[in-house]
C-alpha cells in the first residue's frame, strides 16, 4: 500500500469532508450516528474507535483502502 492518507489522529469530519468514499466505513464500525454528530468535527478517530470499542488499526486500513479505490 502506498503511504497512508488517513491516520488515526485525524478528526472524523475532516476524513469524511476530503474523502467522500470512506463514508461507508464509518456506517460500517460508527453506524450513522457520525453524521449528526457535532463531536464528528473535533473527534479523532482513535476517540471513536474508544467510544464504538473498534481496532483504530483495522478502521485506518478500510478507509485507506477505500480511499485508494476511489
């Protein structure tokens, strides 16, 4: 894979607003509740992998994925 363009530190509103295609993923692990979330533009997405009990290291691998399949 080449580098990676979403890290785990990044907020869930950034990587949603720059990388439309990563949108599923978070449906996926976070359900649809990112969407109306106000904490979605100031969270990372290690707080919500604490907060949903996901792997951060398995959510960055899909939207890096999903965002080089785009």
């Amino acid at each position: 894979m080449s580098d990676a363009k979403v890290t785990k530190e990044m907020t869930i509103g950034e990587v949603m607003e720059k990388y439309p295609a990563t949108e599923d993923i978070f449906k996926k692990f976070f359900g649809n509740g990112c969407f109306t979330c106000p904490g979605a533009k100031t969270e990372d997405i290690a707080f919500g992998c604490t907060m949903h009990g996901t792997d951060p290291e398995v959510i960055v691998k899909e939207l890096n994925e999903a965002v080089e399949n785009a």
